[in-house]
C-alpha cells in the first residue's frame, strides 16, 4: 500500500516534509500519522491508510514533494519497496522520487546561480546537498576562473606603471541573511501576480463607526463573548455584497461568475507569515455567528491547525492592520477576486456630526479592485453600501 501526497488546495502543486514521525521499519496503525508535511499555507499531517510496517520512505526532510508524488510504502516487514511505483507515480510531474537530494534553499540558490545541482558535491547526510554546498562550489568556480582570466597592467601617460592603492585591511561590514521560509515565498510570488494581471485601483474612505462601536460593546456585555471589530466589518461587507453583487463573483474569460453563497477570505498574521483561511456562506450569518467563525479560523491559523477546507478561495477579502497603527494602505487583490477591503485603526477625531462638530471614532477603509470587472462608480458605490452599514448598524440587524 502506497501513501501519495494529496492535493490540499486548489492552487498546491508541492509540499514540504517537514518531519518523520514514522521511521523505516515502524509498524504503524491504521490512520496514525507518520509524517508532517508543510504547504504555503497550512501544515499537516500524513496518514497510514492500513496497519502494518513503514517499509520505504521516498523521501527526507525538507524535500519538496509534488502532489500525486508517492511518499512512502506500508507493508509487512520483510516486503521491499517498488522503485518503479514511485517513478511512474510522479511520471508527468515536478520533479522525480530519486532525483538529487537536495534541501528546498539550496535548489532556490542553485536555481539564481544557474548551477546545475548534478554537478554539485552533497556535504549532507545521505550525500544531501545543502546551501554550504552551492556556496563552496560557486566560490571555487569564481577562483578558477579569476585565475586564468588575463588583465593587462594599463601604463598611463608617461608609459609607467599606475601605482598600486594601498592596501585595505578594514574589517568588511557583518550582512545579516533572512531566508524567504515557503509561506512568505509563494505568498510574495501570487501577489506580483495578482498586480502583473488585474488593473488593480485604490479608492478610500472615512467612516464614523462610533455607533457600531457602541452597540458592539452592548452586544460583547449582553452575551459574554469575545468579539472583535473585525466581525462588524466583515458583517457589513457581507450584507453589501448581498445588493452590489459583481463583487462577489470572479472574471473569468470575460464573464463574472457569481455564485448565490457569500464566501470571504480574512488575512491572519501569524509566526510563519501571513494566511487567508475562509469562512463561508455569511449571507445567512448574524454578528454573533460571524464572530464565532472568525475566532475559531484565526485559532487554528495561529494554531498552524488550518485544513484544506479551510483555505479555499472565496469570493471577497477582507485584511485589517489597525492593531499595527496604520491609518490607509494599499491592499492587493486575492489572486482570482474582484476585490479586497482594507481597514486601518479607529481614531478619535473632530467629525461634524448631527450639524455640530463633535468627537466621534472614524475608521479608514481602502478598496481595492480589478478595473476589468467594475467601473469606478459601482465601486464607489459598494464602498458606499460598506460604509453605511457601519455607520448605521441597526441596517445589518
């Protein structure tokens, strides 16, 4: 019985295994884990679909595994791996079950440098190489070809030889390296993706949320719960997308698809870098339900406890950095979404307010959306819907 890595995300082609549980010859249970495996999104782990022994494993720690790929075999203890299984397993896809092995920052290294890693010694255990190893290689490279490269001594006017500077013995500045771990790495490529293939643009807002403030603490004291502002916003973008309807659909081959349930995707800052998980179907949700969703998805998110269910694309984004202090930024676009929302901090400020100038808490939102799919004035308008929901809260009851 063979154990193929699975596809846990509609854009997953690879993941990572992070860690053996399981070591060649273990007996196993039937669903007991025997590896973690990481992807740009979410870390999980891989189970035994039968009891029995681990008898091969495919591949090591931190090799990037494509999906489809087979990983390991459970067995009796005396059966011997099928090398031929797992080479046409992963026939047709990225990379191979016996290539090189290699750790992912040093294929990322070799892949900048053009160095083919065949040509590579591995310093690792196993032969496996490393980043040392890439280094090691180009620096002998580099020395090799500084040595037989021929440079003329240039006379100067009176045909003498130029003098020689003097020789620099200061210390050379430390630089510090920060490695790309593979959430930030393909997060940061979808969204020069997501800016390469939309006509993205920013319009802003201020809105007086002092009344959604207040009746937020009601609710919090009234029921006892945890709830966060978040939940009023994301509310309010939902009961807008309910009349303003082309934001929540997706172009496609110059149609918007716009599916009947209401499905939004909410960045959550964690250790590893930033996710999207979904909470789904807020069309039927009120403030209470919203906020128990959300504080459940950004647990697990911290948690690194998402599944696949969990990160899906839905129809709408919503990502809020006014705990870090930001007033306006510009957010970018999901890749596939029409839209994205963007809320800073809420502030204290003299507002007009009733025909008097007053103090009154004011929340700046940015939207940001994909030109090709809507025009300028129903995106001001859909703002518009957004920011008097929250203004007049009593319209999302």
């Amino acid at each position: 019985m063979v154990i193929t890595l699975p596809k846990l995300g509609a854009n997953m082609d690879s993941a990572v295994i992070t860690k053996w549980l399981k070591s060649e010859g273990d007996p196993v249970d039937k669903n007991e884990a025997i590896a973690e495996v990481s992807t740009d999104k979410v870390n999980v782990e891989l189970e035994a679909p039968e009891a029995g022994f681990l008898v091969k494993q495919y591949f090591q720690e931190d090799d990037d595994v494509p999906v489809g790929a087979i990983v390991a075999e459970i067995g009796p203890p005396a059966e011997k791996s099928n090398e031929g299984i797992a080479k046409e397993s992963v026939k047709g896809q990225k990379g191979d079950a016996r290539r090189i092995l290699a750790s992912p920052s040093a294929r990322k290294l070799a892949m900048k440098l053009g160095l083919d890693l065949a040509e590579v010694k591995g310093s690792g255990p196993n032969g496996r190489i490393v980043r040392k190893d890439i280094l090691d290689s180009t620096n002998a490279e580099t020395s090799e070809k500084e040595e037989k490269k021929h440079d003329p001594v240039r006379l100067d006017e009176n045909n003498h030889k130029p003098i020689p500077h003097e020789r620099d013995d200061h210390p050379k500045e430390a630089v510090e390296i920060c490695s790309l771990n593979r959430i930030e790495r393909i997060s940061g490529e979808r969204m020069l993706q997501s800016l390469q293939s939309t006509a993205q643009l920013t319009l802003t807002r201020d809105v007086d949320v002092t009344d959604a403030l207040a009746m937020l603490e009601s609710v919090k004291k009234a029921k006892g719960l945890r709830i966060t502002f978040t939940s009023m916003i994301l509310l309010a973008v939902a009961k807008a997308l309910k009349v303003h309807r082309r934001f929540n659909g997706k172009l496609e081959n110059g149609e918007i698809r716009i599916p009947s349930g209401i499905h939004l995707n909410v960045a959550v800052a964690t250790d590893n870098g930033l996710l999207v998980p979904l909470i789904k179907d807020l069309q039927y949700k009120s403030l209470i339900e919203v906020s128990r969703d959300l504080n459940h998805i950004v647990d697990k998110a911290r948690d690194g406890k998402l599944d696949s269910d969990d990160l899906g694309i839905g129809n709408f984004t919503l990502t809020n950095l006014g705990a870090s202090g930001v007033d306006t930024f510009t957010p970018i676009l999901n890749p596939g979404q029409i839209g994205i929302l963007g809320a800073g901090r809420i502030l204290q400020r003299p507002w007009v307010y009733d025909g008097k100038l007053d103090v009154r808490s004011i929340l700046s939102l940015s939207l940001t959306w994909d030109h090709q799919a809507v025009d300028g004035y129903p995106a001001a308008q859909f703002m518009k819907s957004i920011a008097e929901n929250l203004e007049t809260p009593s319209l999302m009851l």
